[in-house]
C-alpha cells in the first residue's frame, strides 16, 4: 500500500474506534464484565490458531538473529497463553473505577458539585514485541470505557492480529461495540506518524518499547503522551544493609525476569561492605551466569571475572543477564547517581535505618522508590491493580504501574436549583 493509502485506513480506524467510544460509555459494569469473560474464553478457543500465528513470528525472529531475551517475551505456548485469558479474567473481577465519585461538596450558593472519574475516550498503544501488550492494553482499556487503537511491532505482528481478533470477536458475542478494539495491521514506521497526529481521534496515546519508539511519538504527536521509558533500575547496598538479604535481593531483580523493565541493571555499594559484600555477590552472581561491569573497587574484590565499567554503562539499561557495579562513598553519592544516570523508573534502597530510607524516598526521582524489596515489585499486579497496562515515568498524569483508575479522566457534574451568576 501507498503511504496515503495507509494514512486512510488509519484514520477509517480512527473514525469507527471515535464511534465505538460512544457506545461504551453506556455499558454498565456487569455487562463489561460479561463481554471481559467471553473474550478470554475466544481467546482460549482459538489456542491452536493463535500460537500457529505465533509460531511464524518465532521463526521469523530467529532468523533475523533477535536476542534470547527478546525470543522469550515473543514466545506463546498453551500455558502462556492460559495466562494470558486469565490475565483477562482478572480485569473482569477489579472494581470499575468508572463513575467513582472522587469528591463532593456543596457551594454557599446551594450549588452542589461532583468530581466523577469518567473515560478517556480513544487510547491509542504503540508497542513492541510482546503479544499479552495486546490483551492486556484491550482489557484495562475497556473495562474503562475506552476504545482502543493498537499499533503493535513487526516482530509480533501475527501473533497480535490473531489476539486482537479473538478479543473482538468474543467481546461482540457478548454485546461489545463493533470496533472497540482495533490492531493496526501496518508495520511500517509512517503508521506510527500517522497515529500520533490523528488527534481528530485519539484523546491520549501511550508508546511502549525502544527509546527511538518513544522520541518518534513524543516529537509528532499532537495529543498528550504517556511514556514507558527505560527502565535504568539500581539497588543502593547501605553500610548498614543485612548482606545476605541483600544479596537475596539483587539475584532476584537481576535474573528473575531480566528483559523487563524493572530489572536491575546497576548495583551500588558503599564503600564500607567493598571487602565483604563484593566477594558474596560475585559468587551468587556467577553462579546465575550473570557478567558483572564493574568500577575498580568492585573489580578488585568481586573474586570472579569481570568487565571494566565504562562512563555509557552507568545509563544502560541492559535487558540480559549483565549487571553494572559501582562503589559509592554513602547516601549522599547514591542518590546522586541515581538522579544522574537513572530513567525514574524504580530504585531501591537496602539499609536498616529507616532515617535514611526515607531520605533515599523522598530525594531520588523516579516513579517507585523501594525499601529491602527488589525492584521487580515495581509491577501492577504485585500492586494490586491487576493487569497493567505499563510503568509510566512521567508525572502527568501517571506515574508508575498504570492501572484502571489511570485510563480514566473525570469530570465535574454541578446541579443547582436556578442559580443564576
């Protein structure tokens, strides 16, 4: 297709996701919920289909050399697909946050005034290589009232056309407007341009995936943006930390998921542990096959082989069993660096003063600040929200796991008696 031909179709999408946002608004609760519980069960009916579809991306994938890391999020099969239906289920069983009153009052001219959390409207989604960004994105989208636009990468194009189709076409049996979830079949960049200007249609777009993804979008759109930058994430070892705690903890935000978002990607150490600590986590580290980047300090007392950190290591956000290391002189370091080098995503502090835990909260800017926990919490399930429909780090108007309540607006609903002004 031409570049104005796809340019056309986008906005026909456009147009009918517009009008389909028209229609959710009058759905209530109960029948959400009841269309939420037929697209996972379309989901589920389709198994053989959708990892047929999700078997030509792997092939192509591996042909084109990508990463084992990037492999794995691509990957579906029977169980993870199961998880993924249930991951829909899930969102049919939180609470609607549409209509909540968020506060009352009533003016001296007997005025009475309402702040009601409402939808969006159309939420536009441009993502890269995980296929569940498709259901998930769709649930939290409509169960919110808002028609979804999405934009998924060419690595996982088949897997997601194949999703998208099974949520719509189970949600219409149970009553969903007609195209209140979308897929953009078109992989080509000028159909993220196209979308970013669209704000004729799309209320709010939100980009998840590379940082070239995120500056395209961020540079041409012409509706507010929420970006799910890197996820740059340091742990900050205190002078006072439990060391095997510790240690617990960075094998945990290193190698548990490492191609995530809220991995850890640097270790900080102060100065005081580099003779006791280094040596612990060098052996836990090596035995999880993870390389260790590592400032002088750490590469003397490590006891393992490791890599010279160089100035770019301290802002990568690594993906893969790779760990920076770096020797700090206390708090005051920590924070700095952090402030420097990190992506505001999520940052931990392990210390058993809680004074300076607070500090390390309140002073260093990022979306999720964390106390002897891993970095791997900064999730919406662990939360509580459900499924998520990423990790914001900006600060209008989320920040952090995005749950339902951050896919809705509000607005003011005022009754009066004949007030005039």
């Amino acid at each position: 297709m031409t570049d104005s031909e796809i340019q056309s179709a986008i906005h026909d999408m456009g147009r009918r996701a517009r009008a389909a946002s028209r229609e959710l608004v009058k759905l209530s609760s109960e029948q959400k919920n009841a269309i939420l519980m037929a697209m996972a069960d379309e989901i589920q009916a389709r198994e053989t289909i959708i990892l047929a579809e999700n078997a030509k991306d792997l092939a192509r994938a591996t042909e084109n050399g990508l990463s084992k890391a990037m492999i794995d999020r691509l990957t579906l099969d029977p169980k993870r697909l199961k998880a993924v239906a249930d991951a829909v289920r899930e969102v049919a069983t939180l609470p609607d946050p549409v209509g909540e009153v968020l506060t009352e009052w009533t003016r001296p001219n007997g005025l009475h005034i309402t702040k009601k959390r409402v939808p969006i409207g159309v939420i536009g989604i441009i993502f890269e290589s995980r296929p569940n960004v498709t259901t998930d994105a769709a649930s939290l989208c409509f169960k919110t009232g808002n028609a979804t636009l999405l934009r998924g990468g060419s690595e996982a194009i088949h897997s997601n056309v194949a999703l998208a189709a099974a949520l719509q076409a189970g949600g219409e049996s149970a009553g969903l407007p007609a195209d209140s979830v979308q897929l953009i079949p078109f992989t080509d960049r000028s159909s993220v341009e196209h979308m970013a200007k669209m704000d004729q249609f799309l209320d709010l777009i939100i980009p998840r995936g590379g940082k070239g993804l995120i500056e395209k979008v961020v540079a041409t759109a012409r509706m507010p943006v929420i970006k799910h930058y890197d996820g740059v994430c340091h742990v900050y070892v205190a002078a006072d930390a439990d060391l095997e705690m510790a240690a617990n903890i960075i094998v945990n935000a290193k190698t548990q998921k490492p191609g995530v978002c809220n991995a850890l990607e640097t270790i900080l150490v102060h100065r005081d542990l580099a003779a006791s600590f280094y040596p612990l986590i060098g052996q836990r580290l090596a035995a999880a096959q993870v390389q260790v980047h590592a400032d002088p300090e750490a590469l003397a007392n490590l006891g393992i082989p490791a890599v010279p950190a160089t100035e770019q290591d301290w802002s990568t956000e690594w993906l893969d069993l790779i760990l920076s290391a770096k020797t700090v002189s206390g708090l005051d370091e920590a924070i700095t660096h952090i402030n420097h080098y990190g992506s505001h995503h999520t940052d931990s502090i392990l210390t058993a003063d809680r004074a300076a835990a607070e500090r390390f909260q309140h002073e260093v800017d990022s979306a999720v600040v964390l106390h002897n926990a891993s970095t791997r919490f900064n999730d919406g399930g662990e939360f509580g929200f459900g499924a998520e429909i990423g990790i914001s780090t900006d600060k209008l108007h989320a920040r952090g796991p995005m749950g339902l309540a951050e896919l809705c607006s509000y607005k003011y609903l005022v009754d009066g008696s004949g007030q005039v002004r």
